[in-house]
C-alpha cells in the first residue's frame, strides 16, 4: 500500500492538549518522512465513548497505526488498543507526583491479548513512536522503506563524524 501523502494513515492522539509539547516530535517526523496523519485531543478518562469510536473507527476512515500519548495513570493506548486491531504505540509522558513512571508502567502493563508497544518518556519516545508507525507502514511502501534506510544512514554518518571530531580532539590534546 503506498502512502498517497493526502489520506490520513497514522494518527497521534492524546489525553491532554498539554501533552503537544511532547508529542509534536512525532508530527514533525511523519511530515519529514510524508506520513499523512490526523491528531487529535481524546481523553480515556475525560472522554471514553469518544475514545472508544475514535478507535473503533479509526480503520474504516484508513488509519494503520496509532499513537497514543498520556500521563499519569495512562490508560489511553490501552483503551484504544481494546477498541481496535490496528498497532497501537504508547509514549508514557512525563508529569506527576512519579514523573512519568507511573505513565510508563501503566503503558506496558497491558493484559495478555490488548498489546500495546510502549517507547521511552518524552519527546524520545515520540519520534520513536512515530519512526516505529513508519516501520510498520514501510512494510507495504517500498517508497517509505527507502526514506527510512537513508535515514539510518544519516545517523550512521553523524556518528562516524562525532567519533572522527573526538579522536582528532584527543590526537591534538596528546600531541600538545
């Protein structure tokens, strides 16, 4: 399935406005890498019958994967994992009383046949988020699959560039 850069085929949600700050890392990368999404606000906790059609019907409207994003307690990608069987990625957020570890244990902690994959705390675990959601497009759109392969590449070279940088660094501060 190639992606037409027009339909949305992923989608962000998130319990919280406040969560944006965390969650716009995800939306830069799928713009980067022409992933049409959709955001949305929805709140398993504020909102459960929106959250529950959102999810039910996210796959007749051609979402293929979700991110969801929530703090605290964090029930939002399970509640939309219980509601659909398309992948759901969690990204536990920062905040509260345990700064994120309860958000991360509840997004991992899902009962058997409701997965959920979860990724780090915070802005990281956005972009890991959503460059896991392009994996899983990729798997249908040798196009996708080439713009995440030169990706790597990219980060392969800043990091023989880094090493390069520090070993001359060291040279020079030996030979002095």
């Amino acid at each position: 399935m190639k992606i037409d850069n027009k339909t949305p085929v992923a989608a962000i949600i998130m319990g919280s406005d406040s969560d944006w700050t965390v969650v716009s890392k995800a939306h830069d990368i799928f713009k980067e890498l022409g992933i049409p999404d959709e955001v949305r606000v929805i709140s398993a906790h504020r909102s459960p019958d929106i959250a529950c059609e959102y999810a039910s019907s996210a796959g007749e409207r051609g979402i293929k994967v979700i991110i969801a994003a929530a703090g605290g307690a964090a029930h939002l990608a399970g509640v939309i994992a219980g509601h659909t069987t398309l992948p759901v990625i969690g990204i536990p957020v920062q905040g509260g009383a345990l700064n994120g570890l309860d958000a991360l244990l509840a997004t991992v902690q899902m009962p058997s046949g409701v997965p959920v994959a979860a990724v780090t705390l915070g802005s990281a675990g956005a972009a890991n988020a959503a460059l896991l959601a392009a994996e899983i497009l990729a798997l249908g759109d040798p196009g996708l699959s080439q713009k995440l392969k030169k990706r790597k590449e990219n980060l392969r070279a800043k990091v023989i560039a880094a090493d390069e940088r520090i070993r001359q660094s060291i040279e020079s501060e030996d030979a002095g």
